[in-house]
C-alpha cells in the first residue's frame, strides 16, 4: 500500500504472521486480513508494542475500556471496522516512527497543537472518520521536509 511495512517483524510480533501476509499481499490486503477475523488478543499487543493506555486505544476505537477490557479477556473477534482501524492505527505508528526516527519523537509531537492543523494536536484526529489519513498525509509532508 504505502511501503510502511518495512517492520515487518513488528507487523508479525502484534499480527502474527499469517495476517501480516494477506496484509502485504495487495494495497487493500488489511480488508482481507480483517475479514478473516482477528481476536482482541491483538489489541493488547498492539498496546504493549506502542506502550499506549488503554484508555487511548479506547478514544482510538471509540470503545469503552471496560468494553476493550471484555474483549481481550474473552479473546473476542473483533468486528471488521475495529480490525482495520487497528492495522491503519499501526501502519501509521510503524511509517511516523520511521520518519520521526523515536517511539517517543512520534508520541511527543502526536500530543502537541499544530499549526497546520489549526492549533489542535494530531492524536485528536486519530478518533475522527478520515482521520489516520490525514495526520499520515502530515507524517508525509514532514518526511518530505515540508513545514508541518
């Protein structure tokens, strides 16, 4: 899709790595990946990874905690649109990682008022329909040394 997938191991270590497959497979593999069902199990790994709350995983899913917290017990499948908002969540994490060359550069400017946005902090946008896609666009221009 975008090439963020040069952390594949990653991928593999919060995917396993038969989902991690159909995801490479085609520009559009996350919808297969999500179809084929994948268990709450991959939250919790997905939060450990990235060292998130799961109150912000909860914002991000828009999700009560107790609700995440149900879900991961009962290692529960996951609906599609949770699935593939997970997956767009971490190739965006693993791409503005690479880009912003830190875990803690990428969270720190995550959580700060921008300019090109406004005055609102990126992770506001992350809870917001279309939102991962923009804040990526951003990671892009700052990659690409356009001020952002």
């Amino acid at each position: 899709m975008m090439g963020y997938i040069d952390g594949d191991n990653e991928m593999k270590h919060i995917f396993g790595a038969s989902v991690v497959n159909d995801f490479m497979d085609t520009p559009y593999g996350f919808v297969l990946a999500a179809n084929k069902g994948l268990t709450a199990s991959i939250i919790q790994r997905f939060r450990e990874y990235f060292g998130l709350s799961l109150a912000k995983i909860s914002s991000f899913l828009s999700v009560s905690e107790p609700t995440i917290y149900r879900w991961i017990q009962d290692d529960r499948s996951l609906d599609k649109n949770t699935s593939i908002k997970l997956m767009e969540l971490t190739q965006l994490f693993q791409y503005a990682i690479q880009v912003f060359r830190s875990k803690k550069a990428f969270f720190s400017w995550l959580g700060q008022s921008n300019i090109t946005l406004g005055g609102i902090a990126p992770i506001e946008l992350l809870e917001v329909p279309e939102g991962i896609g923009k804040v990526r666009d951003l990671v892009g221009r700052i990659e690409y040394g356009v001020y952002s």
